[in-house]
C-alpha cells in the first residue's frame, strides 16, 4: 500500500515537472530575470555594490539588479549594458550610483557617459558545448595538430 502511493506521488512530481519544463514556468528564474536590469562589460579598479545591504565587488559579466547601489573608487571605471536603455553607459570614480530600471542615478554630481553604441541583454545560447575566448587570435587547425 504504501509503496503504490510512493510511486503515485513520484509519478505525479515527475509529470508536474515536465509539464513546467515545456512550458518554461519557473517562478524563480522568472523572478531574477525580472529583477535583473544590466550586465557588466568591463571594471577597472574598485567598484562595490551593495545588493540588499550587502557589499560586493563587480567583475565583468556579473548581472546588475534592480535598486543596487554602486561605489565606484577613485580612478575605478565601470561600464556596463543598461537592458532598459539599450546603451552601454560608462561611470568614472570617485563616485556614488543607483541603479534601477529606469536607468542610473548619480549621487554625487557626476554624469554616467552613454555610449554611442546599442547594446541588449544577452541570451542564452542554441548551441551546447564549445568554449568562447575574448582577445586571443584564434590559431589555424593545421598548426594546432602539426599539420602543415
């Protein structure tokens, strides 16, 4: 008795499972993409930002949400891909700045610098596996196999 309402339950896991997974329901992937407003592209220097009260420092390719407040250190650069915008916008230290949906707020005075450029969030890829390399020239397969 108790081993056919195991599978039962097991069963119907399962099957919710799959039935999400077609339909992309995840209400918490849902939610961090909707609280997500920029991404990184590029730090020089020092620039903290405080998520919910607690600091971290960026790195490229780290995700930006919404209300997170920057500390950009003296001589510290930052520039990133505002989804909203659609602009690269670029902020030079020292300097204090929140980010929102809406765009960048400025604390202290200073302006963020747009770039003429566009820019969107990134998507996940169709493809599996590989590797990508930013800044190296890539190498002909002949000379990698030793092959001339």
């Amino acid at each position: 008795m108790q081993l056919q309402t195991t599978a039962k339950f097991i069963s119907a896991t399962v099957l919710s499972s799959a039935i999400a997974a077609a339909l992309g329901v995840g209400p918490l992937d849902a939610a961090q993409d909707a609280n997500e407003v920029a991404i990184v592209e590029n730090v020089s220097g020092h620039v903290v930002a405080f998520v919910a009260g607690k600091p971290a420092l960026l790195e490229a390719l780290d995700v930006v949400s919404d209300g997170t407040r920057l500390d950009l250190q003296a001589n510290s650069e930052l520039r990133i891909c505002h989804y909203q915008t659609r602009q690269f916008l670029t902020l030079r230290g020292p300097l204090r700045a929140s980010i929102s949906r809406e765009g960048v707020t400025v604390v202290n005075g200073k302006t963020a610098t747009v770039a003429g450029e566009p820019c969107a969030a990134p998507v996940s890829s169709t493809f599996s596996g590989g590797v990508v390399l930013r800044g190296v020239t890539p190498a002909p397969v002949s000379n990698v196999l030793g092959k001339r």
